[in-house]
C-alpha cells in the first residue's frame, strides 16, 4: 500500500495520516512516498513509528521513498535507516 504525504508532515497530518494505513487490516507492507514532503518534525517521526508497529514491527515492511535533502537528513540523524529502508 502506497500512502503520499505532501507539505509539512507534522501534527496537523496525524489524524489523515493515521487513517491512512488503519482502514486497512493484514496490510504489513507500505510505501511512504515524501517526494513532496519539504519539512518534518518530530511527530511525524512517531507517525512513521506506528505505521511500522501497525505493519507488524521487524516483520513488516516500510519503505521511505524518494525523501530527498533536509528530510532525508532529519530520517538519517534520527537513525531512521535502521529501522526503514530509505529509498532515495
């Protein structure tokens, strides 16, 4: 399942966000598209965390793709890569 986010992913895309990947249920592989996210903060780094508890942990599957500068930098400091596989 693939879920965009656009703009500022913070707080105030937490509810969209959420619904995104719980109307679905035995999903445990998702596809995070940020090619058009230009800020993140830190909830939407807990976002990103219940997304991967929501697939299923170590089991589950959850991929960052096409995050570029600055978010690709706040994902890699928070060590991010080990825990998704960031694709760039």
């Amino acid at each position: 399942m693939k879920i965009h986010v656009k703009g500022r992913f913070d707080y105030t895309c937490h509810k969209m966000f959420k619904e995104a990947f719980t109307v679905t249920e035995n999903v445990n592989s998702y596809d995070v598209d940020l090619a058009k996210v230009d800020y993140l903060d830190s909830s939407a780094l807990g976002m990103l965390l219940l997304l991967r508890d929501h697939a299923g942990g170590d089991q589950g599957c959850v991929r960052l793709i096409n995050a570029k500068g600055a978010v690709v930098d706040i994902l890699k400091i928070a060590n991010f890569h080990r825990l998704f596989e960031i694709v760039e």
